[in-house]
C-alpha cells in the first residue's frame, strides 16, 4: 500500500460528511483543543509534541498533539487552536489549511474536554518552542500508525483503553491522543482500503 497516494481533498470529504463526536450529556470538563497536523516528507506526516520531563509536570513526558485550554477571550474553538498552535510552536494561521473537527474527546487524568481539528500544514517555516514545557517534536509518518492498527486489529471495533496504544520509536502514544488518532484513522480507512483495490 502506498501511503503517499491519500488524497487530501478525499480526506476533506470524509471528515466533512462525518458527524463529529459530540461532548456528553452530562459533561462540565474544563474545554481545550488540539490540532492534528497533516503535512508531507513526502508521504503523509502527523505533527505531535512530546511534554517535557519536568519534576510535578502532570503530563511529564507524555505525547500530544499541539493545543491547550480554551480562554475566555477565544472567540471559538477553532479559535483556541490556531491561538494555541502558535504560542506553542510558533506556526501560523495562514500556514494552516483547516480541514475539520472530529469532535470531542475526553482526558483519562485531569479532567478535560479536547476539541480535536484536523489541518494541513504547509511545512515550511522554523518549528520554535519552549523547552520548559516541550521537550521535542515527533515527526511520526501516518503510515507508522496505520500498520500498527492493523497489526492490533483496531479496525472497526473499540479497543479498551489498556489496549488502545500506538508506539513509534522510543514513546507510546496512549490515552485521549491515541483515541483521537484511532478516530481519524477510521474515517479515512475507505480511503486506504480504494487504495488497495486501485493497486497502490
């Protein structure tokens, strides 16, 4: 399977005519957002951060995906994500094509709601940022976690989230990053399975 033959505008489609994971009846967690960052090197990329590893830090080392808490003076959601994507990484607005959200998703520990979009970056421009709070960027191919789903045979059902991991390299990519990966790698999975079919 060549993962480099996805096609972007077919991935808009898909998340456009996906019906978002909507936030729970009952649910009063403090809101926050993220952005999966799409990007080629050539094949598809996703951008995450890995926390820094920093004594008390309650997601010491764990790895993310760019975004923080929702303020008061964030006119919406997707709002919060460009603002928060910059201040971390120091990426644009207009080096970011928004493709969507895919809805809600709640955090094991500390409770919060993360509001996850989906965005194409361009690449280009320096990637800066404090190392107090991250402690590098993780370049991780999609077609990494695409094998480790199949692999772990996560296609089309919900895995527990003991089981719910994706590693790459020397981290594992585990609770409310590893679901909002699965989601996404499960709205595109037509895509990857046409890929197949045309012999890609």
């Amino acid at each position: 399977m060549r993962f480099e033959t996805i096609d972007y505008k077919r991935i808009r489609e898909v998340i456009h005519n996906s019906d978002p994971i909507g936030l729970p009846a009952s649910d009063s967690h403090p809101p926050a957002c993220v952005f999966l960052l799409l990007f080629n090197r050539p094949e598809p990329y996703i951008l995450a951060i890995q926390k820094s590893d920093t004594e008390g830090y309650p997601w010491r080392n764990q790895v993310a995906l760019p975004g923080g808490h929702m303020e008061n003076t964030d006119p919406s959601p997707v709002a919060t994500a460009f603002r928060e994507l910059e201040e971390e990484l120091k990426i644009s607005k207009d080096q970011v094509d928004l493709i969507g959200s895919l809805g809600h998703f709640q955090t094991l520990t500390r409770p919060k709601d993360i509001e996850a979009f989906v965005g194409y970056w361009s690449g280009k421009g320096p990637i800066r940022f404090d190392p107090s709070e991250i402690a590098r960027v993780l370049e991780i191919p999609l077609s990494t976690l695409i094998k480790t789903h199949q692999a772990k045979n996560f296609h089309a059902t919900m895995p527990d989230i003991r089981e719910l991991e994706y590693p790459f390299k020397d981290v594992i990519i585990w609770g409310a990053t590893a679901r909002i990966l699965y989601q996404f790698i499960e709205l595109i999975y037509p895509l990857l399975e046409d890929s197949v079919a045309n012999g890609s």
